[in-house]
C-alpha cells in the first residue's frame, strides 16, 4: 500500500463561505489552528474522527470536502 497517498480536501474553500476562522473551526472540532492550517494545506491527512467532525462543522458530506 502506497503511504504516500494525499487526500486532498475543500476545507478552506467551506470554511471562507460559512466565514468561519481557522480557529474557530479548530474549538469546533477540538483541535488546534495548526493542525487545520497543515490539514488545509494537505501536509497532513485527518484520522476519520477529525474528519467527520469537520464535515459536521462546516455542514458537508465527506466527498464533499475530500478527494483524492
């Protein structure tokens, strides 16, 4: 299996439109701002927990935010 595999994501995209701040989005899912920056910039992929809860927050089905 190929550990190199980058799942994309429209995280800042959703985030802008429902004007919602890296870190408030980061107290919504319990994470830190850096943390949504690295996932935002697709230098770090989301356990599925953490993803799910940032499709709650912003409202999103999953393949509507990630893709890879």
């Amino acid at each position: 299996m190929n550990s190199d595999i980058i799942l994309y994501n429209e995280i800042k995209t959703a985030r802008q439109a429902k004007k919602i701040s890296q870190e408030e989005l980061a107290r919504m899912v319990g994470t830190t701002r850096q943390t949504i920056i690295s996932i935002e910039k697709n230098q770090f992929n989301p356990s599925a927990k953490l993803a799910l809860l940032i499709c709650i927050a912003l409202d999103k089905k999953f393949e509507e935010l990630f893709h890879f």
